[in-house]
C-alpha cells in the first residue's frame, strides 16, 4: 500500500521560479510514488490577508493552472480547496481544546512573522492558530508524509504534538505526520535576496518569454568585472547560481572561464537566459491554453473536492466517536 502524503499552498497568485523549486518540483516528483493530496490553503492565506479578499479567486486560479501547467497531475492526486472541505474547520476547533496557549505562542513563525510583518494587525485568534489549522489539514487524511521546507519544521513538530495529545486523552486515531526532507534546490531572486513576490525579484511562469530574456540579462554579475578580461568571483554572481540549476553540465566551464577572465558576463547572462527559455516557455504556453479553460480548472477542484470530503467525513466520525460526541 501506497504511503500518503499531503502538502499545500496558500494561493499567492501566480508562481515563481523559486516556488517551482523550493516545493512544486519535488511535489511532482513524489507523484507516482505516494497516495498525494495536495490543496490550496485559503484559510491560511485569511490569517494574514483578511483584509483585502478581492484577488482570492483569481489566486486560486492561476495557481492552480500553474500546478498543471508544471507537470503536477490532478489524474495522479487528489487536488482540493480547503475552504471546500468545512469539516476542516471542525478539526480545528476540536484540536483547539486541547492545545495549550503556549505551543502556539512559543512557535517560531508566529514570533518571527509578528516582528516582521508591520503594516497589518495580525495579533488574530486566527493568525495565532495559525498550526492548529495545519495540524487537521494534515491529521485529516492521516497523512504519513508532508513534503514542506526548512521553513515549516515548527509547524509539523506542532502538528505531531496535538496528534499525541490527542491520541493520548481519546482514542489512537492519527498517525504521527512526518516530515518528508527533500532537497529542495535553492534559487535566489534576480537580486540574490530570496526569490519572493514582496521583494519583487522573481521570475513567474506568468512572464512572457520576452519579459524573462530581459529580466536576465539585467541580472547584477560580480562587481569586480568591468572587461571581459577582469578575473571574475562566480561564487558571488547570482548568474552563475542560476548556472547551477539551469546549465549544471556547463558550470564547471563557466566558472573557469569567469575565473580566467575570457568570458564576458553578456555573453554568460545569454547562455543562462537560452537554457531558461527552455525551460519557461513550453510551461507558460500551457499554462496561457488551461487559463483559457476556467471551468476545467473549476471541475478538477470540484472532482479533488469530493475525494477529499469523503475522506474528512469519514475521519471525523471517528474523531467524534474517540471524543463521545457523537450522541445523536
Ligand atoms: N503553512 C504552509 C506554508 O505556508 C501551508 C500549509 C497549510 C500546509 N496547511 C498545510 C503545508 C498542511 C503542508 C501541510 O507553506
Ligand atoms: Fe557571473 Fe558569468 Fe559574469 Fe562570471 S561571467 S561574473 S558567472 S555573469
């Protein structure tokens, strides 16, 4: 029997390079090897934008035709909403009875988050509970594995906590989730910050081809270079980082020849924006032909939907049963 898996997304918009490397890729490969259920995270996206809601649904959707569009295929898993499956919200409620305040206060993202993020109010119920949420978006479907990054090790520790405590007080309904470590490869934006839509540094599967060869080409290179002939640090060039994933065959030649002076950055940021092409653009006219499709894109979330609620109903049954709060 085929382990399960499950992952999701808040529905930023369209995607970036950095996603596609930093979760998307290794979601498409563990496809076929894992019973996956991958979902768009609405609610939690809510915890910090709640504000302003006008652009979910046009999130969703293009995110959604960016899954496809890569390769990720709601045929190989169930893809869903999570605001789809209410019983989500149930799971969430029961969780917060028994998880202590201070799990959720002492949690890294939620201090980091509330120093950095200044110019909206997210001192929320919702914001704080932020895990709990994560934690029945995972318990639910009784997930083996979640394939996420560094950046969500807390909220899984958190996750297989209240699965414990739950386990203990009731009745073993949930299995302990674990994290599933990929090696995700990291890209850095166009100015060598972290790739992100805030910093305005990334490379969409949303931008022409014509968009991506100049945002290329206006890629910083090392400082030390002004000729061709001035020995060059690659280790320092962003282009070159962008070599590794996109070139990795050449990297050995470009670094010797940045080092030796004999190669021109404009002549190196054209190879790499050649290699992106190929890359980029097959993605982007797929995704500009399942954009034209909305009501597809509706009924693979609609099919995904139902799957998914089978599986929550059935789960919450047995998370009532374990409570005793199933008298009627
Ligand atoms: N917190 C995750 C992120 O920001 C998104 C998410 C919500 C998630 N629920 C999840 C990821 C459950 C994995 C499993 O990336
Ligand atoms: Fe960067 Fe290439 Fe220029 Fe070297 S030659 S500094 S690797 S762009």
């Amino acid at each position: 029997m085929k382990k399960t898996i499950l992952s999701g997304m808040r529905p930023t918009g369209g995607l970036h390079l950095g996603n596609y490397f930093g979760a998307l890729e290794n979601w498409i490969r563990l496809q076929d090897e894992y019973n996956c259920y991958y979902f768009v995270a609405d609610w939690h996206a809510l915890t910090t934008g709640y504000e302003d809601t006008d652009n979910y649904k046009s999130n969703i959707t293009e995110m959604i035709a960016d899954w496809i569009s890569t390769g990720l295929d709601p045929e190989r898993g169930v893809f869903f909403l999570q605001s789809s499956i209410k019983e989500h919200a149930e799971l969430n409620l029961l969780l917060s009875m028994i998880t202590p305040l201070s799990w959720l206060t002492r949690n890294p993202t939620y201090k980091d988050q509330l120093s950095q993020i200044k110019e909206k109010n997210i001192t929320t119920h919702g914001f704080l509970g932020y895990p709990c949420l994560q934690a029945a978006d995972i318990l639910m479907y009784k997930a083996d594995f979640v394939p996420v990054g560094e950046d969500q090790i807390p909220h899984l520790e958190l996750s297989r906590e209240i699965a414990r405590r739950f386990n203990f007080l009731y009745k073993k309904v949930f299995p302990e989730p674990q994290q599933l470590l990929t090696k995700a490869k990291v890209l850095p934006g166009l100015d060598g910050r972290k790739m992100s839509k805030t910093y305005g540094n990334t490379i969409a599967f949303s931008d022409t081809p014509k968009e991506v060869q100049k945002k290329v080409m206006n890629m910083v290179t090392d400082p030390a270079r002004i000729r061709k002939t001035d020995p060059g640090h690659p280790e320092v060039c962003t282009v070159f980082a962008f070599h590794k994933i996109f070139n990795g065959e050449e990297v050995p030649k470009i670094d010797s020849q940045c080092r030796a002076g004999e190669i021109g950055c404009g002549e190196c940021k054209r190879k790499l924006a050649a290699k992106i092409d190929e890359f980029h653009t097959p993605i982007y006219e797929k995704r500009l032909e399942v954009l034209k499709r909305k009501d597809h894109i509706k009924d693979i979330i609609r099919e995904g939907n139902q799957k998914a609620r089978a599986v929550a109903e059935k789960t919450m049954e047995e998370v009532r049963e374990a409570m005793k709060i199933d008298w009627i």
